[in-house]
C-alpha cells in the first residue's frame, strides 16, 4: 500500500481542484489555471519511489483541446466533501475522490487536501512533506502534457462544474455515421439521463439469429453501464448528457463489455488494456450493406493518435467503449435490431405479395417501389404496406 501511496493519490488528486467551487459533493473537471489544460484518468495504478517522494504521475495526461475534452468520460470527477479545516488562515477540505470506477481513499487510504487560495485552489497529500500535484512547462505547446509535483508555476487549479446547460458540458461525439444516423459506444464510471429526446441509450438484450438485438434504457442510466447510443446529431453539443448519481438499476441482460483504460507506456505497473481479438469480439461500425452493427475488424484498424503515441496501447479496444464478447463461430457482422422490431420479426409478419406498395427503411428511405415481393432485398427490418418485416 505504501509503495504507491502519493502515486495513486496523483492518479486522481489533480482532480481535487475542481472541488474549489464546490458547494455540495457533485461532478467537476479540473483546468489548470496556467495552461488551461484539462486533467484526465488513463489509469487506476501508480508506481512509486516513496523515499525520494516523488510520485509517479504516468496515471494521468492533461488535455489541450476542447474537442477531445468534451466527450471523455475520463475528465469527470465525483468529489465527495468528508471535512474541513483551517492552516494559516486559509481553508483546505479533506476529501475523497471518485472516477473510472475507483477512488482515492480505497488506494491510498488517506484523504485529498484541496486549500482556498482566493478564487483558485491547490490539492496536495502531506506525506514526507507536503506534495503539491502541478503540471509540466516543459511542453506547454504540446496538445498533451505530462503532470508533476511542487512546480509553483503551475500548481493553482480553476473548477469546473460539469453542467449541461453550461459551457464546461458532457457531450457523447459521434464514431460511426450508419443509414443516415450517428452512433457511438460509451462505458463511463457516472450515471446518466441524455438531455434530448432525441439521443437514446441501449443495451444489448442478446445476440441471436445473426442480429444484436438492442433496448432502450428509458430515463436514468446506471453507473458503469456499457451503452450504445443512438445520437441526436453530429458533434458532442448535440448530445449532452445530465451526469448524476441516480439509483436506476442495472440492466441484467447487459451482453454488452466496457474498457475504462488502454495504456501501455513501456512500464509493467502502467500496462492496462484490452486486446483486441478479431475472433471473439465485435465493435461498433457500418455492416456492408449500410447498417449499424457490432463488426468483425483487423487488430490493426485500432490506431493510436500521434499525440497519444506515449501511452495509448496498440492494437486494443479504445478507453471508456463498449463493445461485444462473442463465440468464435458468430458471424462477421451483427446488425443492430431493436428488440421490438425482433419480436415482430419472429412472430412472422406476412405480407400478402399481390398487393403493390413502397418498401422504406425504418429511416423512410424507399428502397422498392410498386413492390409485390421482398426476394433480393438486403436482411433487415422495413416497412411494407404499413407493416414492419424482417428480411433474414
């Protein structure tokens, strides 16, 4: 426990400072005040050196774009306020800090101090002295930067609290365009309600008959729920989301795994990531005949960003996504079919075939005109003489 006891506080105590505007416990980012970069998780474990006390801050990354930003599950931070205090007239809070489904007090076994400075706020563990958490100046031009200890020039820390109807949103950004319509996969350590109507939460019910049958989760999404979305539109603002602690219930038939992290820096402590395995496993995309689905790809399609090159692992399923576990013999492809258009489809629609009418997609896109027969159509659900069919 002690080998990596300032270490592990730093996986999460840059963080603390989103607490400097905190009036209740609740969701927060962190920004330095000096580089306006964003702190970020990529890990729940650190490594370090506890007789020169220097932490081992390789837990976490600090962010200079927005874009990035404003869709990483990894940047929110639940700060739970335990108690306060005073030092030399100024006040400090003793906390504990939760995100990617751990928290600093179940590592370390200490409590975060964040001390008001006036407007901003510093976070340190006192342990052979007091270890302020700062950022790097190295690179300050750098898209991402690294974090440190005790660099007076850095260490003051603005909050953020994290709301929808504010500028410092959550918004899900679109990774797959499919039949007209965005999707994404998210697995966040906070619950959820998506703000619009229009952006919808699902779950993978089963997998059966060459389909990924999906449901919706009306309302509330728990905590640590691997989802798909389907998304009201094509960027992050689009597609916020009201992040709170909510008491909705699991869904049980969640086929659906999720990955917090995918980093490998060269370290065996700071390894953590999830393979990919073409042969049993499956990740959102475009089928070939134009819809959504979980599909079969190369090991090699799953890229690491120029930027990210220091940490990110190759070749594995990206942080914070979802994605399918399957047998060995499942298809390449499994296209996404609510479970109430499944149910239909199984219960056998027919379609008396003399009758001509327009066969649409879901969507409303006519795909056959004037048509008295389905044979040559692509598999799929549509509508046919006002009735939905599944084409198998």
């Amino acid at each position: 426990m002690k080998k990596y006891l300032l270490a592990s506080a730093a996986s999460l105590l840059m963080s603390t400072a989103a607490f400097a505007q905190l009036g209740e416990n609740g969701y927060y980012r962190v920004q330095n005040n000096a580089t306006s970069r964003y702190v970020g998780i990529i890990h729940d474990r650190s490594e370090t050196e506890v007789v020169t006390t220097q932490a081992d801050l390789n837990a976490l990354r600090a962010y200079k774009n927005w874009d990035w930003v404003e869709s990483d599950p990894a940047t929110i931070i639940f700060i739970e306020k335990k108690s306060s205090g005073t030092t030399n007239g100024k006040t400090y809070y003793n906390c504990n800090l939760h995100g990617q489904g751990t928290n600093t007090y179940s590592i370390i076994n200490y409590d975060i101090k964040i001390m008001d400075i006036g407007g901003k706020y510093r976070c340190y563990v006192v342990y052979n002295g007091t270890q302020y958490l700062t950022e790097l100046t190295e690179s300050s031009s750098a898209v991402v930067n690294k974090l440190n200890i005790n660099n007076s020039s850095t260490w003051d820390w603005n909050i953020l609290p994290v709301s929808s109807s504010g500028s410092n949103y959550f918004g899900v950004k679109p990774t797959v365009t499919a039949d007209g319509k965005y999707y994404a996969t998210m697995y966040a350590h906070w619950g959820f309600t998506p703000v619009s109507a229009s952006t919808k939460a699902y779950y993978v019910e089963k997998v059966e008959n060459g389909y990924a049958v999906i449901r919706q989760i009306s309302g509330a999404v728990p905590a640590a729920t691997p989802v798909i979305f389907e998304c009201a539109g094509a960027t992050a603002a689009d597609n916020k989301l009201d992040i709170a602690i909510n008491s909705a219930t699991l869904p049980s038939a969640n086929n659906l795994s999720g990955v917090y992290f995918c980093i490998d820096n060269g370290q065996s402590f700071h390894r953590d990531y999830v393979a990919y395995d073409p042969a049993t496993m499956r990740v959102l995309g475009v089928c070939s005949d134009g819809r959504p689905g979980f599909i079969k790809k190369a090991a090699s399609d799953f890229k690491v960003p120029d930027d990210f090159w220091t940490f990110m692992a190759e070749g594995a399923i990206p942080a914070n996504t979802a994605y399918l576990k399957v047998p060995s013999d499942t298809p390449d492809e499994l296209p996404l079919i609510t479970a109430e258009e499944y149910a239909a489809g199984i219960n056998g629609v027919t379609i008396d075939g003399n009758v001509a009418s327009n066969i649409t997609t879901l969507s409303g896109t006519t795909v056959r005109k004037n048509a008295t027969s389905t044979a040559g159509l692509r598999p799929g659900v549509y509508i046919w003489n006002k009735k939905k069919i599944v084409v198998k």
